[in-house]
C-alpha cells in the first residue's frame, strides 16, 4: 500500500508542520502536570489546538473526536475518490475514556435516570470516526479497533488487506489516544514517574497504488541495513530488552500507538528533514519502525518509490 | 468473497439459552425466556433485561467469561480443542463493555477517598477482550477487538474473512460478547429508547429495546483447511458487505442509506440475487427508527414479501455481542432447516411495508443475510449459504 | 409593570437560553442572541433529535420537570418561550 497523506495532532501541536518545527528543536520538550491531587508530568496536546475553526461544525464531539477530525482531515486533505469506497480505520488502546468517566460522574451525580445521553453518545468508541465519516461524507466501511499489544499495526495490516482485495480505493488509517485525571492517577499508583505518558492522533491516507512510499507490516526486522525508530516505552508495555533504533518517546510521550507517531516521523525523515537526535536522512531506505510489547514486536517498514 | 470460507464450529450464550441445544428448544417452542424488570435509580418503572441464565458466569469480568464459554463451544463444535501442528488460529471479537475501564465502584471509591483500589484496572491491563482470549486458547495468529457499537459483531466478520483472503491465518474466533452493564442502560434510557414493556420488533405498537446480554461465537476457517482437518461443514460465509451511513452520531440515515449500501455489497460479495436470499435475521431492535429504517431498506432490496425475523425478542439487544449471535442463529437456521419466528409481533405499522414471520418457517432457498445498525452510523450484512450435497 | 408570575417566566427563558447554550455546546449563538419565539427546532439555532433528549435531560436535572414521552416534547420544545410556560405550569400547579 502507499501513502498519500499525513495528519497529526500531538504535544507539538497540530500539524505535520508542527511536528517537524517541534522534532527540530533542540531544547526538550517540557510535558505538564495532569492530575488531581498527585501531578504527573504528560506530554499534552496544547489547548489552542481545540479552537481550530475546522472544529465548529462538530460543536458535540469531546477532545477524543476533536483530536482524531484534526488528524484525519489534515490526511484527508486533497484527496479525490469515490466516497462509497472510502474506508476509515481508528485503533487505540484506551478509547475515549475521559469521557466515560465525565458519563461515570454524572451518574453518580444525578441518577441514573438523568445521564446526558450527549456524554454517553460520545463515550461510545465509534463516536470519533463517525464524525470523520460524517465531515468528509465517506461511505465505506468504518472500523474501531481497541487493543492494548499492537492496535495501530493492526489497523495498517487491515488496511492492506481491505485495498489488496478492493473492499476499498482509499483508507485514512488512524490511531488516537487520550490521557486524563483518573488514568494519570492509576499509572502514577503503579509505575511511579517512570513513564511520561503521552497523547495524540495521527492518521494516514492509503491508496493500493500511487507515487507515495510502500507501507508494509511484519512481524521480524529485515535483514537490510536501514533507519530504525523504535517505540518499545508504550506505556505500562515496555520491555526488558529494547529493540535497537532511535527512540523518540521524549517527544511522542509514551504512547501504545506510538507506531503511529513514528510513522509521522519517518515521513519527515523521508522528506529530508533533519532530526533532532538522528545521523540518517532521507537517503536511507527502508525506515523500519519497530513496536514491542513483551516478546512480541511488530515492524511498520517504510519503502521509497522502488525505481 | 476470494476463497471459500465455512463456519466449521459455533457457540452461544444468551437468555434464550446457555448453548446451541438449548437455544434451538428455545427457539422451537416459540418461549420469551424470563427477564429480568430492573430498576433505574431514581425511576418507579421497571425495564426487562434479557440475562444469561447460565450458572458459572461470575459477575465480574463477565464479558470475557461470556465470550469465553461460547469461544469454547465453537471450538469443541470445530474439532479444534487441540489444534494441529503450525496452524494458524486469529481471533476477531465485538464488545463495547469491556474495552472500556467503566467500573462504577471503582469510579466512586475514586472520587470519595482518592485512592479507589486498583484491580479493575489490573484487570483491564490483562488485555483486550481479543487478546484474552488468544491468550486462553493459546495462539499467536492476528488479533484484533472491535469496537464499532451494536454492529461490532458483524463487522468482525468482515475482518475475519479479510484475514482469510489474505491469507493471515488458517481461522478465526469470530463473534462478539457483552454483560448487561448499568452505563448502557442509563445511557439507552437517556436516548429514550429503552421500552418498559418486552419488546416488540416491527410490531406497530413498539416502545423501543429491551438490553441484553450473551456471546455469539463461530469459527471461520478456509474450506481447504477444513477439509484437511477432516472437518469441513456445509455452512459458508457467501459474503460481506458494510457502509457508513456518514449522517449523525445517534440517528440513523433517515432513507437507510447505509444499510442499503452495506446490504447490497455484502450480495456482490456473495455474487447472488436478492430474490435468492430465503430470510434476513434482521439488527430489529424495536426501536421506533431502527425498525422503520431498515425495514424500508429491507423492502426496497427484497421486495415487501421480504421474510423477516428479529431474534432480539428472545435475546433483547445484546450491544457487541448481537453480530456474533445473530450470525450464529442465522447458520443454526441454514442448518437445521427453519427460521425462528419474531417474538412480540402482533401489528403491522403500516409505515413498515412487511410483517416478520411470527411463525417457525422452514427455509426454502440456501442463502440468509443477517444485518446490523450501530450507533454512529456504521451498517454492516453477512450473507450465508448452506451448500447443496454434492456441490 | 410585570407580574409574578411574568417575572418567573422571564427567568425561566433566561435560564433555559443559559443552559442551552453551554450543556449543547452550541457553538454560534449567544445567550443574548436566542430569541423567545425562534424555532429551536429546524430553524436558525437548528437543533437536532440528540437535543432533544439532552433537553429533557435538562429539564429533569434543572427544574425537576419529567417529559414522560416526547410526543409532549416535540410540542413544548417548540421555542423558548413555549418550553418555560410549561415549565412555570408544571412547578407552579
């Protein structure tokens, strides 16, 4: 499969623009507290970032659905295709769970037989991608996945398969994840400040054919000499033995779909950007981006245009 | 649909009954199974809620041993307890209860003392309900829990036989799994589509759905590998279809656009004629608008001699899990030669062009599409074939 | 000069208009610009079936006022000044 387009919402902003300007700097990026009353330090999406007008029209949807229309939409962007054979595919680990506990709250608060059906609506994990299919008017399948080991990688090898059998001309394959008080508190409670949790969404656009680079997914690194960016600090997930490569968790936040942040960044690498705390450029092929979770790995290999 | 795909084991667990058995008694003698008339905080009046009667299900982490039990029924029904030699097992599972960390007691302790005790959350770091589920079977094959709301069962089927097409895995745990849960339930009352009274698919005077809970389970699996195992079956995945409506977060499209769409390409899929399908076991949740909706759609794709069945009113609307079941009760159907009649149909709504069997009805053609609505728009259809001897 | 019971009403519609505004998200208008008679259904403030029941929710939660069936609803939600006169009506038997 190729890609064709990216769209990305994290700590640096909204924006593969902003990625870029954010993984160029060289001073650390500074992650705020979050939480009740034990703070811990999250890489947050800048608030700004849900005042982007493109949000007005979906005036219901919580940070989970903002978060993830951003992203699709920036990927989205110059798209021409049938809508019927357009597919979306949203995975997270997590889901919108700041919202089911805002749904919790109220039902502690008020009954119940007086829960705001609006709350719960967006509880639901199929809410985010039901706005993207609503905003661009796709007709195709729409699928939510939600897996704690490797749900991005999940999506992409699905992706593949729904354009390799013609179910579809396009998918936006997309992961997002949220943080929030209670999580902050539970992942403070058993790991301490070992982990800077992270958030964000990031989406990609993927034709059957195309001038973009090949995407694939398997489960062993290739034998070839290539750029190796390594997600293996997901959160609570993070192995005793590292896979080798550049990690960019300072960046990203830990992230079980950090995958899918490095696909971003293997995008700039591709594109020639220069990288704060990497030697390659994009005159290395493929980009192999590496997830772990106990022993299992799953690798996202990037191709330039085979020539 | 590629490669011929077969159902080569089923399993169930709803009200109607703990098993395939029991559930076809259910279903033959036409009998609601007991509800349970539960109580809203704050509300005097009661709502039926279909409960699994099976003894052994506890009551937490209920979805996962829901899924569990009928996961193992498929299996044993598949001849899979022990699997061969390299083969290639994934697991596609729905649910929209246990991707979430939406416990209650836990919620509150945590709000109270600010120190709420931290299994739930130990458990819902075991992993996905998917996950869970590879684990206890023991295999490394694809895996992946779906999430899409009320057709979440179905869609996993759509997974499972890409995977297959592609040639990911030999099989697949297919089907969905849900626990009746109060947040669905105050949520369902808040959209004012929980009926106080038991549910009456398609019938003129329905109040809306009765919740649910259960697992539908059934193991897809490549015919050549089936027949390898010397365990092949007459019962084939023809095809599948699903579109998004692309319309509101609740409503559903008002002309049914998506279902149509969904249906129509699951038929493709199968390479047949509507007039070849012989019944639909329709997503009927005896809402108002799910009812009207599809069944406009139903009537403009087969025609308004359409034969229809909701299974939901021996089962109520199990969420997740309602694919899952209504795929097994559509194969249990093609297999055993008849149709389940629709629970609580007394009158047609003459807004809906068709009334559904209220009658046990044996088939006459070979194919069967069961359909599913979800929330947020998403629409999905799997159609079903019983091949012929000799075929 | 106002009445009683003109005073209340007025401060229903006022509390309605506040209400809306923030538990619907809604987006263009302000509390200053809803007017007491404007559809709130299919007209500029352009509500939707989601509303509704938020509405209900809201009427429950705020002035203690039980829609039993939207029938009911699809009546009072009509504008801002039908939707108070039910509300005085059914807290002020």
């Amino acid at each position: 499969m190729k890609l064709s387009g990216v769209g990305v919402v994290c700590a640096g902003g909204a924006g593969v623009d902003a990625l870029k300007v954010y993984l160029k700097n060289p001073d650390a990026p500074k992650p705020m507290p979050m939480g009740n009353k034990e703070l811990l330090p999250v890489l947050q999406i800048p608030s700004e970032v849900f005042k982007n007008p493109l949000l007005a029209p979906v005036r219901r949807a919580d940070r989970f659905s903002k978060m993830t229309l951003l992203a699709a939409l920036e990927a989205w962007q110059g798209a021409e295709a049938d809508l019927s054979r357009v597919g979306i595919i949203l995975a997270s680990a997590c889901g919108p769970h700041a919202t089911v506990f805002k749904f919790v709250n109220d039902l502690l608060d008020f009954g119940e037989s007086k829960s705001s059906p609006t709350v719960f609506s967006q509880s639901v994990h199929a809410a985010a991608a039901s706005m993207i299919a609503s905003t661009i008017q796709s007709h195709g399948p729409v699928l939510n996945l939600a897996d704690l080991a490797f749900p991005f990688e999940s999506a992409l090898t699905l992706a593949d398969a729904w354009l390799e059998e013609g179910r579809c001309d396009v998918v936006l394959v997309g992961a997002t994840e949220e943080m929030s008080d209670v999580y902050v508190h539970a992942i403070s409670r058993m790991w301490g400040n070992r982990f800077v949790p992270g958030e964000g969404s990031f989406f990609f656009r993927l034709e059957r054919d195309g001038t973009g680079p090949s995407l694939r997914v398997q489960h062993t690194i290739p034998d070839t000499a290539s750029c190796l960016l390594e997600n293996s600090e997901a959160l609570g997930g993070a192995s005793e033995d590292r896979a080798p490569g550049t990690s960019f968790v300072r960046h990203s936040g830990s992230l079980r779909i950090g995958g899918a942040f490095l696909l971003a960044v293997a995008e700039l690498i591709r594109r020639g950007e220069r990288l704060v705390g990497m030697t390659e450029t994009g005159t290395v092929s493929p980009i192999q981006i590496v997830s772990t979770c106990g022993k299992r790995q799953r690798v996202i290999v990037m191709e330039k245009d085979i020539l | 649909m590629r490669g011929k795909v077969i159902l080569s084991g089923l399993g169930v667990l709803t009200a109607a009954g703990d098993d395939i058995a029991s559930s076809l008694v259910t279903f033959q003698g036409m009998v609601r199974p007991p509800v349970v008339n539960h109580s809203l905080e704050g509300l005097e009046q009661t709502f039926p809620m279909f409960a699994v009667q099976g003894k052994g299900i506890p009551d937490v982490d209920r979805t996962y041993h829901l899924a569990l039990r009928a996961t193992r029924q498929a299996l044993v029904d598949a001849g899979l307890e022990q699997m061969p030699p390299g083969f290639r097992l994934g697991v596609c599972v729905g649910t929209t209860v246990a991707c979430q960390l939406n416990d209650i007691p836990f919620y509150r302790s945590y709000r109270e003392t600010g120190q709420p005790p931290l299994e739930p959350v130990y458990r819902f770091l075991l992993g996905s309900l998917a996950e869970r589920l590879a684990d206890a079977v023991g295999t490394e094959g694809p895996v992946m829990t779906v999430v899409n709301a009320c057709s979440s069962g179905t869609d996993a089927v759509g997974v499972a036989c890409s995977w297959l097409n592609a040639n990911l895995c030999d099989a697949v745990i297919v089907g969905g799994a849900d626990e009746l849960s109060k947040i669905p339930s105050s949520g369902f009352w808040s959209l004012s589509v929980k009926s106080p009274a038991l549910c009456k698919p398609f019938d003129r005077d329905r109040q809306g759905l009765n919740l649910g809970e259960g697992a539908g389970i059934a193991i897809l699996e490549r015919k050549a590998s089936a027949i390898q195992r010397g365990r092949s079956t007459n019962l084939e995945v023809a095809g599948f279809g699903a579109a998004a409506d692309g319309y509101h977060l609740t409503a559903p499209h008002p002309e049914g656009f998506g279902i149509e769409l969904a249906i129509r390409a699951a038929l493709a899929d199968a390479g047949i004629q509507p007039e070849q399908i012989d019944f639909v076991n329709a997503h009927g949740t005896a809402t108002r608008e799910n009812d009207r909706i599809e069944g406009h759609a139903l009537a403009r794709v087969f025609g308004s001699s359409v034969r229809v069945v909701s299974t939901k009113g021996y089962t109520g609307h199990t969420l997740g899990a309602a694919g899952g079941v209504e795929l097994v009760f559509t194969a249990l159907a093609l297999r055993e030669g008849w149709i389940p009649a629709n629970m609580g149909f007394e009158n047609q709504d003459e807004q809906i062009p068709f009334s559904p069997l209220t009658a046990v009805t044996p088939l006459v053609r070979d194919y069967a599409i069961s359909t599913s609505l979800a929330f947020g728009g998403n629409n999905a259809a799997v159609v079903l074939h019983r091949v012929k001897e000799g075929a | 000069m106002m009445d009683a019971r003109e005073t209340k009403l007025a401060e229903i519609r006022q509390r309605l208009k506040e209400l809306l505004v923030e538990n619907l998200n809604l987006q263009d208008v302000t509390v200053d610009q809803i007017n007491d008679d404007a559809p709130l259904f299919g007209g500029d403030i352009g509500l939707d079936s989601l509303d509704a029941v938020e509405i209900v929710v809201i009427l429950q939660r705020h002035f203690g006022v039980e829609i039993k069936d939207m029938d009911i609803g699809r009546r009072v939600f009509q504008s801002i000044r039908v939707l108070a006169e039910y509300i005085y009506e059914k807290t002020n038997p």
